[in-house]
C-alpha cells in the first residue's frame, strides 16, 4: 500500500521540474503537485554559478527560480534534500528517501545532468573543482582564500570554462585557460568566434592555451602543477575542470524507461518517454526534435525551462511536438555576451554580419542547402528574433 498519492509527481529539483511546477499551476488550480529534489536548496538557477553568484553581485535567495514563499503560495508541495530512489511505472509509484511511497497519476523525470569528471593522475589532490551547483561555488570560494590561491588553471575552453576564468579575473585571480581545441568555445560557434573570444579574454588578461593535453596534476596535499602531455608543468593554486556534463538517467535506467543513443532518456516530439504517463525535460532529456530532424539532448537553461512547461501541458492532456528553437546565452563577466539560437553542431558555413572585431556582430550557421541552423549575437549584434522566425519556420514546415 502506498503511503499517499498526488495527481502529478516532479522528479528533480531543478528548472526544468520547477518550470513544470508553474506552469501545472498556471494551467489548473486543482490536482496535487508534488517535487521531490535531492539538493538542500529550493530549485535555483545554475547559470549565475559561474557567473553573477561566484562574483559576489548574486545572492543565493535571487538566484532561486521561485521565491520561497511561492511553493506554499501556488499548493505545491515541495521536498528538498529528498531523492526518489525507485520509479515503477506500470504501477505509477514513486519510493523516496524518506521510505515513504507515493502514488501518481503523471510523472516528469527531470534529472538532470552530473559533471563528468578527470580522470588523470593526481585528481585525488585538493585543489581540483568542478561548478555544477552552487554549493560547488561557496566550496571553491573558501578554498581560493583559505589556499591564499593566486594563480587558477582552467581546464576545459567550453562557456563553463572561460566564464570562470572571468569571474575569478574580476575577483582579482590571474587565470589560464587550457583546451584541447585551438580556440575558446570554438567548438560552439567556430574558429573565428573563438579567436574573438581568446582576444577578449586575453585583453583582460587572461592566458588562453589552445592545442594542449593536461596529462595530471602534482603537489603534496593539494594540487601545486598542472601536468602538460609533452612535459611542460605550469604552476597553479588551484584548478577548476570544466570538460562536460553527462545525464543523470540512474533512476530513469532503473525504471526501465528506454534510453538514447545520446545517453538520456529517449521520448518522442511531444517529450513523453517510453513508459505511458510518464515525461522527461531538461538536460536528461533525448526527443525528437521535429526541428532538427533527428534526436537531440540540449544543455541550456532556457530549454530546459520550456520543456519543463511543456510536459506540464502535457501531463494535463496536451499532445502536440515540443518545437521551441533552442537558446542559449554566456557572460563573460561584463566582457562580452554571447547568445545563440539554433542547432550548434550542423553547420559547414557562415556568414558574418559586422566584426568579429571592436562592437557588436552577429555570425549566420547555414547547412549546405544555404538553409540557416543557427544564429549568434554577440553583444546584441543582428536581429535574434528575425532568425527566431526563420528557424521556428522550419519546424512549421516539418510538422
Ligand atoms: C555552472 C553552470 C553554468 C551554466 N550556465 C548556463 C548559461 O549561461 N546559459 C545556459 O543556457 N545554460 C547554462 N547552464 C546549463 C543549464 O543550467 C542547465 O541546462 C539546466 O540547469 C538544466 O536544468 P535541469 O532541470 O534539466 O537539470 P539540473 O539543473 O541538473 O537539475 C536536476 C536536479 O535533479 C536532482 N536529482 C537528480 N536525481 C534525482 C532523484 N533521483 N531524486 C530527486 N532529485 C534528483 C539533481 O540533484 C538536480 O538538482 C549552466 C550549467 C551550469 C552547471
């Protein structure tokens, strides 16, 4: 016998699960709304992590995605710190850390994603971070003062990477960025755009190193050399690896819910998995994307907000595909922004409006039909939405 039952069961407590809790609750009054998520905090926005929350401008309470008075507010009964360690979803129940069972008429799995992790030698030494929560962040804080750190390697020249390499700039830390790839979140959005990322890092001073292997770390207790394949060390106080993420589908592999080719949980247009009742959104989640064609797992913020919404509408009885043009945006400190539309990976040309140089510009990702898959803005260069258009065109057009 089940301990209690809720009419809708969201699993994780980050935007995406939260972005589901609003909207179930802008769509209907009624019905009982229940999020379980493991972390201490209330669902809070990641993006400020490397961002305004490590600059010290950001506090934990504005980085919240709802307040803290909102839960009780709008009748959605919140459990933090709280896993759900089994889903059955034949039988629509849910187990929690708590022991309690919890039955449920629909369930959104919004697990969300891990932070993959080095595995070299000396990764066992203190000093080595990794930013996925912002926990993570008031850890890295108290051990750069507490170390007297000066000098911090990054390792890894994605977005994560090069935002804190920013931040710990404004905080007053020398940095150096070390990446595989020649240039700076060029696997992103391209050489050119990533030479123009490096100019600017560099302006404020920071080392960008492109083409180099980390091979481990050295020291006594705690990490004093980065390790460079070739033989090179380069003295550092601290390191922070920014290499990747991986979904977090533990519970949904155990659930039996089927899983994709790239490594979520695989759902079809409308975001609803394999087992009936039940949807997944955000990082974990691997759809078929009418837009793209083909499956896709997207990383951003703004994705897995939308698609937290759309379960909801979903789990109250829609059924229509999930066709929102991808958006993703970084800061780097107030450097530069970048805010890109579209599917990163798919194009072989671009066209540039402006730059890359002094001011803003914008970059066009065409296939090699000439068709645009993707758009970049960088410091508000070009017309996002105009490009919006063109790409939510398309998925017009598939449907
Ligand atoms: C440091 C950082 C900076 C970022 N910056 C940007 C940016 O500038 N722009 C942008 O577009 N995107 C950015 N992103 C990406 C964006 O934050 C993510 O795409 C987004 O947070 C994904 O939300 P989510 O709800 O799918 O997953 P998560 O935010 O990972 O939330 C999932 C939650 O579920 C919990 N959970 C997992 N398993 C269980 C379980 N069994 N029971 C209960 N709870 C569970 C997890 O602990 C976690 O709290 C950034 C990400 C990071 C880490």
């Amino acid at each position: 016998m089940a301990d209690r039952h809720v009419d809708h069961l969201l699993i994780g407590g980050g935007i995406a699960a939260a972005s589901a809790a609003a909207a179930l609750r802008e769509l209907s009054a009624g019905g009982s709304v229940l999020l379980v998520g493991r972390e201490l905090d209330a669902p809070y926005h990641r993006p400020p992590a490397t961002k305004g929350y490590l600059q010290g401008r950001l506090s934990k309470p504005e980085a919240l995605v709802h307040p803290e008075g909102w839960w009780a507010e709008h009748d959605v009964e919140l459990l933090t710190r709280t896993s759900v360690t089994a889903l059955d979803p034949a039988a629509r129940t849910a187990t929690l850390s708590t022991k309690e069972t919890v039955t449920f008429d629909t369930a959104l799995v919004a697990t969300g994603a891990m932070v993959r992790r080095l595995t070299l030698p000396g990764t066992e030494l203190d000093g080595l971070h990794y930013v996925r929560a912002l926990m993570n962040v008031d850890l890295l804080k108290r051990d750069l003062a507490a170390a007297e750190a000066e000098h911090v390697v990054l390792v890894g020249g994605s977005y994560l990477g090069c935002e804190v390499a920013a931040s710990l700039t404004v905080l007053g830390l020398r940095c150096t960025v070390l990446m595989m790839e020649e240039e700076p979140m060029e696997r992103g959005f391209g050489p050119a755009v990533g030479r123009h990322v490096r100019s600017v890092l560099e302006a404020h001073g920071v080392t960008v190193r492109g083409g180099v292997d980390v091979a481990g770390f050295a020291g006594g207790e705690r990490i004093e050399r980065v390790l460079l394949a070739g033989g090179e060390e380069l003295e550092a106080d601290a390191v922070v690896a920014g290499v990747g993420a991986t979904p977090d589908v533990m519970l949904a592999r155990r659930a039996g819910l089927t899983l994709g080719d790239l490594g979520g949980v695989a759902c079809d247009a409308g975001l609803r998995t394999s087992a009936e009742g039940v949807w997944a959104a955000g990082d974990m989640c691997e759809y078929h994307s009418v837009l793209h064609g083909r499956a896709v797992r997207i990383e951003h913020e703004d994705v897995a907000a939308r698609q937290g919404a759309h379960a909801a509408r979903a789990m109250l009885g829609a059924d229509v595909p999930y066709t929102e043009v991808p958006y993703f945006w970084t800061d780097l400190a107030d450097w530069m922004s970048l805010e890109h539309l579209g599917a990163a990976r798919d194009w072989v040309r671009e066209e540039r409006e402006g730059g890359p140089g002094i001011g803003p510009f914008a970059v066009r990702y065409l296939d090699r039909d000439g068709r645009l898959v993707a758009a970049l803005s960088v410091d508000g260069g070009g017309d996002l939405e105009a490009a919006r258009a063109e790409l939510a065109a398309r998925a017009g057009a598939a449907r």
